[in-house]
C-alpha cells in the first residue's frame, strides 16, 4: 500500500463562513465541477474535510455523485467517522478499493472498521494477496490496541549489515515507506534489537556495521496493548516511533508519533463526553441519534433524582416547620456536587495516566480528605454569615455550617473512591463516575442538613 503525504504550498483555511459555505453549495447544486474542484485544490486535505463535514446532508451528497468529483484518500481520512459512515455508502465497491489501495495499513483498517461486514468482505477479495493478508491480520486484534494503529510499512535491516548495504538497499526496494524517520535493527529471527535514525545512516562511513551505530529500543509496543499505554510509552520516553511486535517477539509494525496524537485526543475527548453522559457523540450526528444515545443516561439521572427527593419526603413535616430549610438545602447538595466533580476528574485523570497506584493511594485519600475539610470550613463560615444575614438565625447558620462540612468531605472522599472502585470492577471510570458522586453528594447533604435540623429545632 502506498504512503500518502501532502505535497506542494496550499492554504490553510480553519473556518469557513457562512457565505462561503452557501457560495460553495450553490456551485455543487448547479454542477459546476470547475470551481469546487479549483476551490479545492487550493485547501489543505483537513480543510477540504473540514468543508465537506459543513455542508448539509442532501448537498454533500449531491457533491459525492457528481460523476467529475472524486474524494481523494488524503481528504476522507480526515473526516470524521460520522461522515465517513455517509460517505461510504455513496461510494462504489470499486471508489472504495482504490482509497483503500493509496492508504497506509492504519488508515485503511480505519475505514474498514465502519463498513457492512459483506461489502467489507467483497473489498477484502478484490484486494492484492499481500494487503488482503495484512489487513484481515490488523482487524484480528481487539479494536483499541495497537494492532489496529500501526502500520505495517516499516523499514528494518539486519544486525550485520554495513551502512552502505543499507543504503543500496533503501534505494532499490519499492515497497518501502515513501518517508521514514528511523531503520530498524533485527536479528535473524526478525526481533528487533534497535533502532538508527536515518540521518545517522546518512552520515557514516559506507564500511560501518549498523549494529555498531544503532541505539537499543527503550519500549517495544505488543500488538495487543491498550492504545492508551501506546501513548502513555511514547509520553514517558519521548518516542518518535516504536516498533510493535507479536506474542513471538517478532516486529509486525511500526508506530508514529502522528499516529499517537490521534489517539490521545480521541482518548481525551471519549473522557470528556463520557463524563457528561453523552458517550461517542459527532457534531455532524442525527438528532434521533443522539437523542438515542443521550437517553439512558438521563434515564438513570432521573432515577437518581427520584432517591435524592424521596430522601427529601422522610423531612416533610421538618420543613414545613421550617420553611427556610426549603430555600438553604440546594446549597448544600450543589456545593457537594461540584467539590465531588473537581475530585472526580482529578482521579480520573491520575488513573488514565497510570499516576494512581497502591503505594500512593492512602496519601491521595487522606490529601482530598483535608482538602474536603479546608474546603468545608471555609465556605461554611462564608455561607454561614450569608445565612445569619438573611434569616437571623444563629442555629440556622450553625446548621448550614457543619452540613457543609460534612458534604465537603464526603465529596472529596467519594470522588476518588468512587471511579478507583470501578476501576477495580472493570468499568470504565469516565463513564459511571459522575452520576454515582453527584447522587451520593446529593443524598448525604440532604441528610446531614435536613437530619440535623430534624434534630436540633423539632426536639
């Protein structure tokens, strides 16, 4: 498979307006293949993405089948999946086969990944033997480990060849990576042993062994392992790429640092959306779709809304006593949330990044357990004097105080317990955290302040 890299001065154009978008649609709906194509020409393939993704449906599917238009390989890998799913089923068996054959190994299994399985296999057999074998290998391999990144276009020599040897034969072999930044050292079972920067190649005597001027590999990458220890490695060892092998310690791949900062944003933003209940969502998705997927979660939030209130309805007869419970008793609960919140995705934080471990643990818990305390003393006393001000009533200020307090603690607590419990339970921390600290705040604030002020003004 070839190796695609842009070529040549093009504009980079990161936004577009909304009249350039209504100009450019209007040259699609009159067919004027002339202008889109000049247009085009003249962007970054990101940016040519980045128009297509901004079109509306019926338009970009207008643009697809225009018979003088076709999607360059560099241009479909930068849309996001979302669109690729669109756009692929648009595309003949064939267009699809011809992007596949002009793409790196990566990139290629990218695409299949979100094809039917029978045109997938329809591709598969219209594919030469060796890129046939090589992608049916990479989607063998669970879909977030480092088989599914690499690519299998790498360049490696043995241990006791000279400079020279290497360099007669990086010029000879077609089938090489157009571009390389290091040579991989094996031995004669083809287990890599190290690596030489190509610049290095380039600058000593033709008679020198590349043994003699490799330097030994810090990391090798398993095909098996989790594409975030992939980046976690590169970040540790300031790695430019990294050879991955096989369970029999053989090189299959390579990986580059391009590659991991794909996967590190992605990584960041799943965290990010999962936090919020909204799961693997694009902008660019239907709204059933994402009504769909945004539907359990707030499912489950309403279910944790309903114990929070029924935890409310035990204190009925305390707050109509006392009204001003009623007004002073979302403080409580919200205050918890967002202490539980910024605790939660600390922790988070620490453990995709391998920071939280058994050694540090208890000196992690006892640090959020004093900032719970800090935190609730301060902003009991500023939230007591608020209080004390508006009802001018010291024991309702008292109340609110230590309800507070003891909310404060519980989030800082909760916050880290709560995802490492998971985390131990093999459920992904991101995902179920937020809903169980917010709903735990909520219950023990209500608790400790509507509990308290059962006690202290009804007896």
């Amino acid at each position: 498979m070839a190796s695609l890299k842009s070529t040549g001065s093009k504009k980079v154009n990161l936004d577009f307006n909304k009249e350039f978008i209504s100009t450019f649609s209007e040259k699609i709906e009159n067919g004027n293949i002339e202008f889109i194509n000049q247009t085009l020409n003249n962007l970054h393939e990101a940016d040519v993405a980045n128009l297509i993704e901004n079109l509306n449906t019926d338009t970009r599917i207008k643009l697809i089948e225009l018979e003088s238009f076709s999607i360059e390989p560099e241009i479909f890998i930068e849309l996001n999946e979302s669109i690729q799913s669109e756009v692929l089923q648009l595309l003949s068996i064939e267009s699809v086969i011809k992007i596949i054959k002009r793409l790196e190994s990566d990139d290629a299994i990218k695409i299949l990944e979100n094809l039917e399985k029978d045109n997938k296999e329809k591709i598969l057999e219209k594919l030469p033997p060796k890129d046939k074998f090589l992608l049916e290998e990479g989607l063998s391999y669970p879909e977030d480990s480092a088989a599914r990144i690499m690519q299998r276009e790498f360049t490696a020599v043995p241990s006791n060849w000279t400079v020279g040897q290497t360099i007669d034969y990086l010029r000879e072999n077609k089938d090489l990576p157009k571009e390389f930044l290091e040579i991989f050292i094996v031995d004669n079972d083809f287990k890599p042993i190290g690596t030489v920067p190509s610049s290095r190649v380039l600058r000593t005597p033709r008679e020198h062994k590349m043994n003699s001027i490799m330097s030994e590999m810090p990391v090798l990458i398993s095909a098996n392992m989790d594409q975030e220890e992939v980046g976690q490695a590169f970040e540790n060892y300031n790695l430019v790429s990294a050879g991955v092998v096989n369970k029999n310690n053989k090189l299959v791949g390579m990986i580059t640092a391009d590659d991991i900062v794909t996967v590190v944003q992605e990584e960041a933003e799943e965290d990010a959306l999962r936090l919020a209940g909204v799961g693997d969502e694009e902008i660019t998705d239907s709204v059933l779709k994402k009504t769909k997927r945004r539907f359990n979660w707030l499912l489950l939030n309403l279910f944790t809304a309903l114990l929070a209130t029924w935890v409310i309805s035990f204190f009925g007869a305390s707050i109509e006593q006392m009204v001003a419970l009623a007004f002073l008793m979302p403080i409580v609960a919200s205050m918890g949330g967002n202490a539980g919140m910024q605790t939660l995705a600390v922790t988070i934080r620490a453990i995709a990044k391998k920071e939280l471990s058994n050694s540090n643990f208890n000196r992690v818990v006892g640090k959020e357990f004093i900032i719970g305390v800090l935190n609730g003393i301060i902003f009991a006393i500023i939230t007591a004097v608020i209080v004390h001000l508006w009802f001018k009533d010291i024991n309702l200020s008292i109340l609110i105080g230590i309800s507070m307090i003891l909310n404060m603690i519980v989030a800082g607590l909760f916050g880290i317990l709560v995802p490492v419990s998971l985390k131990k339970m093999n459920i992904d921390p991101a995902l179920a955290s937020s809903v169980f600290v917010t709903t735990i705040t909520d219950v023990i604030g209500f608790l400790s302040f509507l509990g308290l002020g059962s006690y202290y003004f009804l007896n």
